[in-house]
C-alpha cells in the first residue's frame, strides 16, 4: 500500500517536502512506517525516533496497523517558552 504521510516542522526542512509517500506491506504498523521513512531520508532517522505519529488525527503507538487511506502525519517534539 502506498500512504501520503504529512512532514511538520523539522521534519520538512530534513526532506524539503510537506508530504511524502511510503510503499508499505499490507499490515504493516506504524514501526514499519518509521523504519521505511528513515531508511529513505537518513537524516530524518533521529527526528523520527522522538516524533508521535498520528493516524486518522489520533495519536498512535508503533503497534498500530496502518491501513490503506489512512491519514498519517509525524509530528516532531515541541520545544519553546
């Protein structure tokens, strides 16, 4: 299957795109997701560690089986003050 996943933040400037597509398998879970899109951008690997990753706008663990149209986006840390 093939998701759009949605870049925030930091995550966009490290792949200079809002959105990115990711082939996965069929029953793959959000871990899957993460060891895809950090072999695909290296420089993302150590941002998506510390990201939560939302599906269909609900925040989801790495067990999480992604489905076909599902909505995913990785929303980076928050820092500020």
């Amino acid at each position: 299957m093939t998701l759009t996943v949605h870049l925030f933040a930091r995550g966009r400037e490290l792949v200079g795109a809002d959105t990115v597509a990711a082939e996965l398998p069929a029953a793959a879970t959000v871990a899957d997701l993460r060891r895809t899109l950090a072999a695909r951008f290296p420089a993302l690997a150590g941002l998506l560690a510390r990201s939560a990753v939302a599906v269909n706008h609900d925040f989801a663990e790495d067990n999480r089986v992604l489905s076909p149209g599902d909505e995913v986006a990785v929303i980076p840390p928050v820092s500020g003050g």
